[in-house]
C-alpha cells in the first residue's frame, strides 16, 4: 500500500512565523499534491510537483511556497502565516501517465494560526 | 468554467438505513469520476472510479452509477453501518491540460444506531 506521511497531525503558530509542513511518500510516485481543505469550500490546490525540482501553482498559491529536492519529499511553506492560513492541509501523491489517476492522500496537517 | 456540484451538503440516516449521494458536474471533456471517502481527522481514500462507459460499479455495500449524457453520478450506500459515517467527495478528471481534477464540496453522512 501507499503510504504518505506528513510531519505533524497538529500545529499551532502565531501571526508572522514561518512554517514548514513536509510530506513523504513511500511509493516513487512522480506526481505530488499540497490542498487545502475548509469547511464549505473542500479541497482546494494551494501546489503541485510533477519531478523533483518542478513545481505549479494550483488555484489559491498565494501566500505559499513549495520545495521538492528529492522526489518521496513535498514540503508547502508560509513564509508569514496568517490567520487566515487556519485550515487543513492535506497532501497527496499520484503515479504520472494516467488521466485522473487515484490520488493517495496523508492524515492531514491541521494548523491553526493566532 | 468546471464545476462539481454535491447534494446533500450533510444527511443523517438510521443505521441499516439505505441512502443515495448525488453529483453533477459540468467537466468537459470527460474523462473520469471517482468517488472518496474521508473519515473525519484522515484523508480521502478512493472508493470507486467511473468512467465514460461504465454505468454502474459496485465496491461491497458502494454503489456508483453514472449517467455521462446528464453529467450526474450517485454513490448508494446499502444497510449503512456506523463506519459509513464520513464525508463523501465527487472528484472529476477532464482531458484538458494538465488533466486537472475538480472537487465536489462533499457530503457528510452521519450514521445513528
């Protein structure tokens, strides 16, 4: 089975800290994923990598950054968090080649920002 | 623009209880649909995938149907058990650049015994 692990199931941090919130995946998947899910809206694409070093923006990329220096490892970065950065986020990766493949997700990264 | 719309939002059923989730989008040109699963605190695991030939797929009491000329799916849960008891998500893929996936808002399903 898939297995992908993000680094903390819960974080709190206040306004203006940098965060860091890593994904692994066990699968040599090429295609990783970072959402953001909140209540009324679901999921929504904050970045996607497709290989290591590339990356995308997804629809709401404001506000964060991504790194992907090795290809099991996603990492999503908010250079300043702010309040409205409290939400879900979830990461998921997907081999390449197929359309609308299944997308393996995490346990999810729950962050509150005060 | 692509749009995948969810009904009902939320619905609570009696344990045993049979119940049907709707999805309808508006992706073009098709490719596939799938249906997840989210317990609450976890991700989304796949239930069910559709494509533009299939009308109906089973998965234990999961069943997806999918009509492609009315652009509508429904997931049906038979004799729903407590573990039914999650979020339920449409996801679309369309051939378009990029294959990009539209979600669904999801429906939360709450089983009582």
């Amino acid at each position: 089975d898939v297995k992908v692990t993000q680094s903390s199931r819960y974080l709190v941090k206040r306004t203006g800290e940098k965060v860091f919130l890593e994904c692994v995946q066990d699968m040599d998947h090429e295609n990783m994923f970072w959402y953001r899910q909140d209540p009324g809206l679901g999921l929504r694409l904050i970045y996607f990598s497709y290989d290591v070093k590339m990356k995308e923006k997804g629809d709401i990329p404001e506000g964060y950054s991504v790194s992907r220096e090795k290809k099991e490892r996603f990492s999503l970065i908010l250079e300043s968090a702010s309040t409205n950065q409290t939400s879900m986020y979830l990461c998921a990766c997907r081999t390449s080649g197929t359309v609308g493949g299944e997308l393996f997700f995490g346990e999810g990264s729950r962050l509150t920002v005060l | 623009k692509n749009q995948v719309e969810q009904s009902p939002q939320s619905l609570i059923i009696l344990e045993g209880k049979n119940c049907t989730l709707q999805c309808n989008y508006t992706v073009s040109p098709f490719s596939n649909l799938r249906w997840y699963k989210q317990d609450t605190g976890r991700g989304p695991v796949s239930l069910t995938i559709m494509t533009f030939s299939e009308n109906t797929k089973s998965n234990g009491r999961y069943t997806a149907t999918l009509d492609a000329d009315t652009k509508q799916s429904s997931l049906h849960i038979t004799a729903s058990q407590l573990s039914d008891s999650a979020s339920y998500i449409c996801v679309v893929s369309g051939w378009a650049a990029g294959n990009k996936l539209t979600f669904g808002g999801g429906t939360r399903v709450l089983v009582k015994p």
